[in-house]
C-alpha cells in the first residue's frame, strides 16, 4: 500500500489567506464591479475561481470605473501606483502582506541612511518592482554570477524577495563580501518560505514520488519544486488533479505532497483525492 504524506508546512501562507479573505468579502458587500490590480496572488485556478466570484483581474487603472472597487494586490506596489487607484475615484483595498509592507520600510530606511539597496530576487517579478518604487535608486541581482557585472557603491543595504530561496541568498552575499565598504543585510525572507522549503526538502528525501502544487508563474512554487527534484528525481509541479497520470506512481511505496504559499487547501486536498485514487 503506497503511504501519502503532506509536508509538514505546505500550501496557502498566512499573507494569501488574508487576501484572500479581503477580496471575497469585498465580492460579497460590494455594490459595483470589484477588481484586482494585476492577479490578486500568482495561481491561474484561483484566479479564475475569482473571476466565477465577479472580481476580474484587471491590468491597468485606465480600465476602472469610480464606482468600482480596487484590490491592491498581496504582492504590493510602488506608492505611484497606490496613488493613482486611489485618484480614479474608486474604493481602494490594501491586500498587500504585512510582511510585504515591512520590506517596503526596510528599503525605506536604507535608503534614508545612505545606502546603495539592493533587492535579491527575481527581476520583473511585481513584489521586486513594488519594492524597488519605494526606493530612489535600487538595484535588483537575481544570482552571485550577476555580482560581478553590478555597479557597487561602498555602502550597500540588502533585502531579499521574501519567497527567495536561502541559498540564493548566502551566495550573491558571499559574491558581494570583499567588494564593498560596509555591507547590511536585512533578512527579508518569509518564514512561510522557510518552513516550507524545509518540510518540502525533509519530505522529497524520502518520497519515491514528489507532487508540487501551485502556479506554474509562482516563483514561491517553482523554488520549491526545484528543492524537490534535487532529492527526487520522479518531482512533478502541477496545477490541477486531472493532470495526474497513474504511470507516475507505479511502484512507489511512498508520495509526497507540497505546495507554495499561494496555493489554497482545497487545492492540495483535491490533489490528495487524485492520487489515492491512482494509487488504489
Ligand atoms: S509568503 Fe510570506 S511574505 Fe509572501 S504573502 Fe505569504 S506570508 Fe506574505
């Protein structure tokens, strides 16, 4: 009989819950449209199951109707663009995480105490760019090999993408050491990224087969799958259940199961389902 297990520390994290939370409750009371400045979280199918809600994801403010209703979405943004929500007239809504805001702070204050910032994370990647607005000048290095290229000042202040893996982090620091005067680093990293990166990790050594579950755009996700197919060669990232196929779990005595921080319970538990069913 093939055991399934769930990692310890898996699926929706704390800051997604409560956005969540936020926007199907503004669904429900709100009288006119209800939209979420760009996807509310990076996960298609809850996008969609949204959308069945009424609230549609939408990409720029020149779409949004004064009546309307704004989610800023939990990955945050540059105050210039919470300025312009909230100047169409429309009722704006922070979703952004808390733990988001504290970063947008961190930057804040070095950057008022003379620091070159730099974020470490994905380029392009909205939490980044939200980040990066509330500073005047940051730099964004995504890897240690993008050190050497980079334009260093002698005081440097870092933060980190919240849902960067650690190891990332411990590199482009090693590659920065010996390069700059006087270095800071303010651990942004999420512990809701920690602790599933761990259970992930803890799980995937002992699974013959690894199932991840999230958006295939969530970087939270895919860093997790990557964790995952370093310790187990059969890991396979997935979004739904009917992806599933039963050659996958042909003699594997044990599965095992994750998902990134933007993926809700219901999504591991259909998942769960599917792979009993294919292992019955
Ligand atoms: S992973 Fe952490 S920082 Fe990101 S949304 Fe979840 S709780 Fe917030």
């Amino acid at each position: 009989m093939t055991k399934i297990l769930v990692a310890e520390h898996a699926g929706a994290c704390f800051g997604v819950e409560r956005a969540l939370r936020m926007t199907e409750d503004a669904a429900r009371k709100a009288k006119g449209p209800v939209h979420t400045l760009g996807p509310l979280i990076h996960n298609h199918r809850v996008v969609s199951e949204l959308r069945a809600q009424g609230v549609t994801a939408i990409e720029g403010l020149d779409e949004v109707e004064p009546h309307a209703t704004i989610l800023l979405r939990t990955h945050g943004v540059t105050p210039w663009v919470e300025t312009q929500a909230k100047e169409t007239g429309a009722h704006v809504i922070d979703a952004t995480c808390p733990f988001i805001k504290r970063v947008h702070k961190a930057v804040e204050r070095l950057d008022a105490a003379g620091y070159q910032v730099i974020v470490i994370g994905e380029a392009g990647h909205p939490e980044v760019e939200g980040t990066c607005g509330h500073t005047h000048t940051a730099l964004v290095i995504g890897s240690a090999t993008e050190v050497a290229h980079a334009r260093l000042g002698k005081r440097v202040g870092l933060v980190v993408q919240t849902t960067l893996s650690r190891r990332v982090v411990r590199e482009v620091v090693d590659a920065l050491v010996g390069r700059v005067d006087e270095l800071r680093l303010i651990d942004t990293v999420c512990e809701a990224t920690r602790d599933r990166q761990l259970a992930a990790a803890e799980l995937a050594e002992k699974a013959d087969v690894m199932m991840v579950v999230g958006g295939r755009n969530s970087a939270n996700t895919c860093h997790l799958a990557q964790i995952c197919e370093e310790r187990c060669a059969s890991t396979y990232h997935v979004e739904h259940e009917d992806e599933l196929v039963a050659e996958w779990f042909a003699g594997a005595s044990c599965v095992g199961i994750t998902a990134g921080a933007s993926t809700p319970a219901a999504h591991i538990e259909a998942i769960q389902r599917r792979v009993e069913e294919l292992c019955a």
